[in-house]
C-alpha cells in the first residue's frame, strides 16, 4: 500500500501548504484530495511534487506492506 504520510512531513518542513500548491502550483482541489485520501495519482503529478519540494520520491510517498 502507498501511503503520502512522508509528503504531508514534507510539506510542513518546506513551509509549503495546500494552498500554496493550488494558488501558486496550480493543483487542483481533486488532486489534493486524491492525496488526502490516498488514492492513486499519477506519475507526472509525482514529480511535479518533488520539483516544487526539491526532495526525493521517498519524501511524497511511502511503501508500506498490506498485513493479510
């Protein structure tokens, strides 16, 4: 399971909030939520992530295994 658990840490450090990523970065309100609510998103909305943040995939998203 991918968690955003590590972009919300991240955010915080850079002293960038949702708001700014809507009014300056242009993310959408659907977008965020898809974060918010750890649903899938895409490849390209990743790396966008990461150039706004200047940090790596490991500080967005988190790999955690699923316990059966």
């Amino acid at each position: 399971m991918i968690s955003y658990d590590p972009l919300w840490r991240t955010l915080k450090l850079k002293g960038v909030s949702t708001y700014k990523l809507r009014k300056d970065y242009n993310f959408s309100k659907g977008t965020l939520d898809r974060l918010k609510q750890g649903k899938n998103i895409t490849m390209e909305t990743l790396n966008c992530l990461c150039e706004i943040l200047e940090c790596d995939v490991c500080d967005v998203i988190q790999y955690r295994r699923e316990k059966k």
